[in-house]
C-alpha cells in the first residue's frame, strides 16, 4: 500500500519488480551496455527486414491481380516455383515483364494462331450478321412495282431466275 501511495496511482510496480527495472537499467547502462545495444541493434534490423518482406510481397500480389488481367492463366504461386521466374522478380524485373520473359515461345506461339485464325475467311453461317439459310424471294410476296420492274427486265429480254 505504501507504493501506492508514493506514486498516486493504482497501476504501480510491485516493489519486487521495481528492483528488477532498475537493475537491469543499470546494467544497460554500464557493464553491458555495449551487448545489449548489439543486440537491440539486431533485433530492430530483423524486424525491419521481416516488415520489408511483408510490404514487399503485398506489392507483388497487387501487381499479380495486374498481371492476371493481361494473362488469365498466370498463377503466382506456379510462377515462384520458376527460378528464372525468381532471377528476375530479384532483379528488380516488373513480374508481368518477368513473365512474358519466361513464357515468351509460349505466348508468341499463341499470339500466332490466334492471328492465323482471324486471317482465315469466316464459313457459312458463322459471321456476326449472318443468315442461317440462303432464301429465294417468293414471288407472291413482291410488291405491284417489284413484278413490273421484273415485267420490264425480261421484256427486254433478260433472263429471271428463281
């Protein structure tokens, strides 16, 4: 209750404790002062670097998502597998520039059926806006100017074919 006392608060130190705080404050500063800042120096490098890690990685999974968007197929985990994949993410390699690095026989392969498939002509039947049948007009169904205009044309002795 005394110590309570002497500080005011409800919070203080048992005098045990107190004893504890002070000796190792004081071999901090003397006797061992030298190792324990090596080894606070240590520990706050390695936390740094795990902290690095950490925001490092977090980058490389945003920039993942935008290489998904360009290649559906790529998958970040498969890819930290390739060690060439590795060398360059190291290097300081963009990991969509990495990729298109370790994949480019594949993608340029692709690119080029896909380039073959367009230059080839459409088949029947398979364009945008086309019929899935070729039809004759039905006579009866042609307007009163229609079948005079066709009248004119074989008088004049062209050949109408159905």
């Amino acid at each position: 209750m005394k110590e309570q006392e002497k500080t005011g608060t409800e919070t203080a130190l048992p005098a045990e404790r107190t004893e504890q705080t002070e000796s190792f404050q004081e071999l901090i500063r003397g006797k061992y002062r030298e190792d324990y800042l090596k080894a606070l120096s240590k520990a706050l490098r390695a936390q740094a670097r795990e902290t690095n890690r950490y925001l490092a990685y977090r980058e490389l999974l945003h920039k993942a998502e935008a290489v998904r968007g360009s290649y559906p197929e790529f998958d970040l985990d498969k890819e930290l597998e390739n060690p060439g994949f590795l060398r360059l993410l190291n290097s300081g390699v963009e990991p969509k520039t990495a990729y298109e690095v370790v994949h480019h026989e594949e993608l340029t392969g692709r690119a080029a059926r896909l380039a073959e498939n367009a230059a080839r002509p459409q088949e029947n039947g398979l364009g945008s806006g086309s019929l899935a049948a070729v039809t004759k007009p039905d006579p009866r169904q042609l307007t009163r100017a229609e079948r005079r205009a066709l009248r004119r044309r074989a008088a004049r002795g062209e050949e109408i074919v159905w």
